[in-house]
C-alpha cells in the first residue's frame, strides 16, 4: 500500500511538473485551493468578522484556482509543441498530432486515476466556491462593508431602517436570475470607480434603471391588501425651555384593494390607470407635465404653470410610469434632518426631556457640527457644556451624567445622518413620504398643474387624510378613542 501511494504520488509530481508553466499552475491551484478550504473552516467556526475575508476566499481565490487549472493543460501543451518543433523524439509515435496513451501500462493508468480524481476534488471545490461566491455577493455584508467608505452613509440608514432585516438584494435585485446577472455586470463598472476613487460624492439618487416595485417591494407588500383608514400620531417637541411635546393627529385615507375604495394608494396604483410624469431635475424633485390614462382610453395631461421645461424639451424627456419607488423613494436609506432626529430621540426617551432647551440647543448644535471642521463630536460637547454652565449651573452639577448622556446621543445622531467624506450632510437626500419638510406630495399636487380643460390637480388636505388634531399637547381625540401612542405613532 505504501509503495502504491509512493508511485501515485511520483506520478503526480511528474504531471505537474513537467514544465515551469504546469509546475506553476499546479502551485498555484494547491495553495488557493488549501487556503480556500481554511477561510471556509475559520468561517463555519466563527473566527473572523472582515468582509475581505470572503473577498479573498469567495471571489479572488477560485479565481487564482481556475487560472492555474487551466495552466496544467496549457504547459503540457506547449511541451508537446516544443518537443515535436525541436523533433527531439526519435520515436514517430510523439510526431502525431495527439498523444498515445496507452492503459496497458501501469503509469498510464495510475495517472489517469489521479486525473480523474483531481478532477472530481476540482469540480467540488468549483462548485462550492461558486455557491458560496454568489450567495456572499447577495450577502449585506457583502453590499454593504466591502466599499466601506463608498457605501458608509446607506449602510448606516439601513441599520436604523424598518428594513434592516431585509437583505440588500431582496430591494435591488429581486427574485430571477436575470436581474441578478444584470446588476453584476452593472456593478463592474462601480468597481473600477472604487478602485479608481472616481465614484460620486454623495452617492446620487434616484437610482437608475432600478427594477419596478412590483418585482420587488410587492413580493412582500400587497397593494390590494392596502384598504381602510388608520390613524397616525406625529409627536413634535416644541423649541421651548419644557420641549413640550406636540400631538398631530392624522386619519390616513390608505386605500388600496383592486375595487377602488378611494385613498391614496387607490388612485395612485389602481389597476386601471397609468400615470406618467417628467421630472426636470435628476433627483425628480420638479415636475412640469403629468399624463393620466385612464382604461376607457381617456388621456389627460397636467402641465405646470411654471416654466421649467419648453414645449421642445418636454417632447424630447424621458417619461417615468409613475412607481412605489416615486412616493417612497427613502424606504430603508432614510437620512433624518436635526429637528426630525431630536424629536424622534425625545419621543423614544433616549433624550431627558426634563433638560432644558434641549431641543432647541440639539437642533442648533447639530446644523453647526455639520460645518464644523475638525472633531464635529468634540464641538457639541463643548457648546451643550458651555450652554448648562453657562445658563444652568446648579443643573449643570447635578444632572451632569444626564447632560453626558444627552451629548452622546446628539453625537450618534451625526454619526447616523452626516459623512462629510461622501458629502453627505442634512437634507442631501429628500424624502417624497408627506410634504412637511421636503415637497414630496407637492410636487404634483400643488394647484399649479393644470389640463387644458382647466382642471388642476388639487392640493386638498382631505384626498390623503383627514386632521383630527394638529400639535396639541393632549388632543381630546385620542382620549375620545383611547388611544396609547407608540414609538412609531401608527394605529
């Protein structure tokens, strides 16, 4: 047995290394494969937590693997084309066009066993780095960590997003081979960006080409299931030394099911009507000229009164069915602005709202550590210190583990909603949900786009919801309807 394993071992090193080019290739496909192997055995253990890891075990690695494959074959090719140039051989047999192999010798068979076995370990190993490199490509991680500074801001949102437990894919790829191929082969070129350091700052938005929402945000929400009115409580803090909390207090008008029971998404994804819309800046935030097109054949188009857009250049603009995407454009990125950010945190009471001012000198200290150069983490807590001190100093002694505690929060908000290496900084990216603090429903609905019968599209607050309420500090109606709010203020 042992003289047997002797010989196939000699026999395998005579294959490989006839030649610099099949010994390099057998070098090369036995260290990848080893070290594949260990990266696979170091992650089912646990033993590492960098995404470069997976880049190299995943990706660069079966890489190196194939390549040196493919270089055996390749040597052993180039050593017959040199031996029958040379006409080094005496026999006629190595001046024919193929080898003879001939199985009645022992060697011949024993390096065809070995052929065939590598083969086998080789499949295997293809097939699991294959499997495994896609399935690493659909990873978060893999989105999210690989191009840390490139994709910092987004990763970051979608940590603190109602969708953090939704992978990357299931949003920007959706089911289907075809997407995913598509998406890969775009990605290439934001590779060479990366590596090249070309790649935008901030990362622009919309983006393009994204697939429709029905292949992807409604594999999990049903628009026909979207029916009946719910009531929303929006909490706002007031700029008050109390930060006294504020109620509005909305009935959505929802909407939604395939009969039409009026609402917002009733109109706005009926079955039976398609609305197409220009936009006249990148990010679609100004649109001149709408079309709805109704089943019975009935086409009206709104065109706004203000003249962003000649007549030429509408004819020339690319039209855009309207999407899910076009209302909720900040699903899962989303970026808060400082009032939003400081009443959020109030609300949820990882801020002491018995802290004076506290809303009002968070929101100041963070529009101004967004300008700050330097250690923006440093300024905040220098000027929240200097404000209690300076305004509240026996609060200032008393309370200090809660004045610390309010500057470490202020401080995550900016780790959470400002980059200055990606030129994120407040309101960067608008979010179309509502029209408070960016001009989301505004956009088309505000009165100034009209038909040439001279209907317009109307602004009224009662198409979308109804005001049971607005910033009260206990509104009567949740009492009456005994109503306990929640973190996210939905019923």
């Amino acid at each position: 047995m042992t003289k047997r394993l002797h010989l196939w071992f000699w026999d395998l090193m005579r294959l490989v290394g006839r030649n610099w080019i099949t010994a390099l290739g057998g070098t090369l496909t036995t260290i990848s494969a080893l070290l594949i192997i260990a990266f696979m055995i170091l992650g089912l253990l646990g033993l590492y937590d960098t995404p470069y890891i997976g880049i190299m075990a995943f990706l660069a690695l079966p890489g190196v693997f194939i390549f040196g494959l493919l270089l055996i074959p390749l040597g052993l090719y180039w050593e017959r084309k040199q031996a029958l140039r040379r006409n080094a051989s005496a026999n006629p047999m190595s001046r024919k066009p193929y080898p003879h192999i001939d199985f009645n010798r022992a060697s011949v068979r024993r390096t065809a066993g070995i052929v065939s076995v590598l083969t086998l370990i080789n499949l295997l190993i293809i097939s699991l780095t294959t499997y495994k490199g896609v399935t690493y490509m659909d990873s978060v991680e893999f989105c999210g960590t690989v191009c840390h500074a490139v994709m910092e801001p987004e990763y970051t949102a979608y940590l603190n997003s109602p969708h953090s437990r939704v992978k990357c894919v299931e949003c920007h790829i959706g089911p289907g081979a075809p997407w995913f191929v598509r998406s890969k082969l775009s990605g290439v070129g934001q590779v060479f960006a990366t590596a090249f350091n070309t790649y935008s700052r901030p990362i622009p938005t919309p983006v393009e080409n994204l697939r429709p929402s029905r292949d992807t945000c409604e594999q999990c929400h049903w628009p026909e299931k979207f029916t009946g009115d719910r009531v929303k409580i929006i909490t706002r803090f007031a700029e008050d030394e109390a930060n006294t909390p504020l109620k509005t207090v909305l009935l959505m008008h929802i909407g939604g099911g395939a009969a039409g029971h009026g609402g917002i998404h009733s109109w706005h994804i009926a079955p039976n009507r398609q609305t197409i819309y220009i936009a006249a800046d990148k990010q679609r935030q100004i649109i001149p000229w709408i079309q709805v097109r109704e089943a019975d054949g009935r086409v009206t188009e709104f065109i706004t009164q203000d003249a962003h857009m000649v007549p030429e250049q509408l004819a020339r603009a690319e039209r855009r069915v309207m999407d899910c995407i076009d209302c909720h454009n900040r699903p899962t990125h989303i970026f808060k602005l400082p009032d939003q950010a400081m009443d959020e945190a109030l609300a949820t009471g990882r801020l002491d709202r018995t802290l004076p001012y506290i809303k009002k000198l968070g929101v100041e200290v963070l529009r101004a550590a967004a300008d700050t150069p330097g250690n923006a983490a440093e300024e905040i807590a220098r000027r929240v210190r200097a404000f209690y001190e300076e305004k509240y100093p026996d609060l200032f002694r008393s309370r200090r583990e809660a004045i610390e505690t309010a500057i470490r929060e202020l401080q995550a908000i900016l780790r959470r909603n400002v980059f200055p290496s990606m030129r994120v900084t407040w309101g960067t990216y608008p979010d179309n949900i509502g029209h408070t603090r960016f001009p989301g429903c505004f956009r088309c609905h505000d009165e100034q786009h009209v038909s040439k019968d001279g209907r317009t599209i109307s602004q009224s607050c009662d198409l979308c919801h109804t005001l049971l309420a607005v910033e009260e500090p206990n509104p009567p109606i949740l009492q009456q309807l005994n109503i306990r709010e929640n973190v996210n203020g939905t019923r």
